[in-house]
C-alpha cells in the first residue's frame, strides 16, 4: 500500500511516501509559510505519486470531529494566515476522493507508536511531545481520544517547585506544564537553550520534577498501558531515570503496578520506538487508519 503522509508543524511540513507497515520510502521537508504557498509545495510532493491515502498528523488547535463543519480546520492559531483554515479541503479539492485521516500530531504520533512504535499491540498509550510545546495524545480503549475538541495535555496547572523562581512562559497560564517545562521555559529561566546545558546541570532535575508531576495526573486519569515522551527536550536521555524515580515517589505506592512500583517503570515510560521519525510515522498510521475506514 503507498500511503502519504503529512506531519504539519508550525515551523515546518515534512511530507513523506510509505507503506502501511511504517516504512518511509521518500521524504521532503519545507518552511511553513503561508496556507497557500504551503499547499502549493505539498501538491508538488504529492503530484502523480499515486498513493491510496494520506495522513495529516497537524498542529493545532485543530477540528477533527467528522461530523463538525468545520471538520478539517485550523481553528484559532494565531499563526498568522491559518487563523480557521480548511487545510483538509484544499487538499481533498485536489485529490478528489482520497482518503484523508486528518488528527493532531500527536494523536498521530500515539497511533504511529502503537501501530509500528513502542506501543505496537497495545491498545492503550499516551504520547507526550517535550519540545517548542507540549502536547499529548491518547489511545484509550482502542481508540484515539477526542472528546469536546481534542485533548490540550500541556495546558493543566502544575505545582511549582518550592526552589523555582521562573514565573512560567505560558501567555495564558504562566505556570502550566507546557509555561514550566517546554523548551523555550528552559531557556528563560537558565538563559541558553536546552541543548547547550550540561547533561549534569541542575535544570534537568527540575524538568524531570515537573514532567513526572505531569505524568502521575496521566496515570491517574487515563492509565495509559505506556507512556511515551518525545519531542527536543527529551533527547536529554538522562532525564528518563529521574522522571522514573519522581513519577513512583509521587504516586508513593497507590498504582500497584509492577510497571509503576518496580523496575519495570523503565519499560514503562519510554522514549519513542520510532525515534524522530515518529510524526512521519503517525502520518502513515493516519493514512492507514483513513483508507481502511
Ligand atoms: P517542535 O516542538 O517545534 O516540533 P522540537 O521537538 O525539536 O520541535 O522542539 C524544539 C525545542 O526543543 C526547542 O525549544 C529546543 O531548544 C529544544 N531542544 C531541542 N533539542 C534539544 C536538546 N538536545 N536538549 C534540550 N532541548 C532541546
Ligand atoms: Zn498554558
């Protein structure tokens, strides 16, 4: 089956051909410049390699529901230009008849992740994004949560720690999740970006604190089978065995899991199987999702 597949971020597009297995065979990347102008380069990609289907794993906020009428928008980005744009109706417009599984990009990397990832099998999963924001999507049951309009993971307030002056970088939260520990919050508060900080630095305890809190909330509400993190920030790979120790101090024996309670958590919350290539691949996931649907 060749399949398309779409990963639509704010900064860029990565556009890519696979199968249905999670093979990428060809991929290309551009700048996200205007609805139009973008369009137009994801056409040229597209244009006469023939596949059965497409998956857009997008940014968002976003109107996935089927039934909505403005199924397939960007609603309220205020990336200028794609404020309300129907980016699933310009492509349809061209490819009259295509299958078009159009989700967040994280819903799509949650489901890239149990189709051919880390997660594989699994009917239950969270994928957690730690990069410019934080973002999470959820397989329960199944199924990829939706709900109202789609889950806003980064956003729910968290605790700071008692040692943190930073007065978060979230505009409408301050202190939320994605206002403490996303990559640009790293770099107000120490002044250099993640990258440049020591693997040793003290931020990366803080980070794992928050990421942990955030997490033992997961665990609580949806009882994810798998946690998944990736995104920039967690190519910190020293962060996993701190989040792992603050996630079992603060559910402090309540879950009783060996996932949670043994070593096993190290199994338990993961980096991503499918590495960076985990948006591309929710795209495929997506596409395969759409065409069989
Ligand atoms: P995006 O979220 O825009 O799709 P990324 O997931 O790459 O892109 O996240 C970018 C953010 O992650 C930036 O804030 C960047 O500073 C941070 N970042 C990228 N690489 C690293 C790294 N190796 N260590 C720490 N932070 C990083
Ligand atoms: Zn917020």
């Amino acid at each position: 089956m060749r399949l398309g597949a779409i990963e639509a971020g704010g900064t860029k597009f990565v556009v890519a051909i696979g199968d249905e297995n999670g093979n990428v065979l060809e991929r290309d990347a551009f700048p996200t410049t205007s609805p139009e102008e973008t369009v137009q380069n994801i056409f040229k990609f597209f244009d006469g390699k023939d596949i059965e289907a497409l998956g857009l794993g997008c940014f968002g906020p976003i109107d996935p529901d089927l039934k909505s009428p403005t199924y397939g928008y960007i609603t309220t980005t205020p990336k200028p230009g794609w404020t309300n744009y129907n980016i699933v109706g310009a492509i349809q417009e061209h490819y009259p008849g295509l299958p078009i599984g159009f989700d967040t990009d994280v819903n799509g990397a949650a489901l890239g992740e149990a189709y051919f990832g880390a997660a594989k099998g699994l009917d239950s999963a969270l994928y957690l994004t730690i990069g410019t924001g934080i973002g999470g999507g959820a397989i329960v049951e199944g199924n990829l949560v939706h709900g109202l309009l789609h889950p806003e993971m980064g956003h729910m307030m968290l605790t700071v720690r008692e040692d943190d002056q930073y007065a978060g970088k979230c505009p409408y939260h301050g202190t939320c999740f994605e206002g403490l520990a996303a990559g640009p919050a790293i770099e107000a508060r120490w002044g250099v970006k993640g990258n440049e900080l020591d693997e040793n630095h003290p931020a990366w305890d803080l980070e794992a604190w928050y990421i942990a809190q955030a997490l033992a909330i997961y665990v609580l509400t949806i009882s994810p089978k798998k946690i998944i993190l990736g995104g920039g920030v967690m190519h910190q790979k020293q962060l996993f065995p701190m989040v792992h120790k603050y996630l079992q101090e603060r559910l402090h024996g309540y879950i009783q899991k060996d996932e949670i309670t043994t070593d096993k958590i190290k199994e338990y919350v993961v980096y991503p199987g499918l590495g960076d290539n985990a948006g591309v691949c929710g795209a495929l996931a997506l596409a395969k999702m759409a065409k069989e649907r």
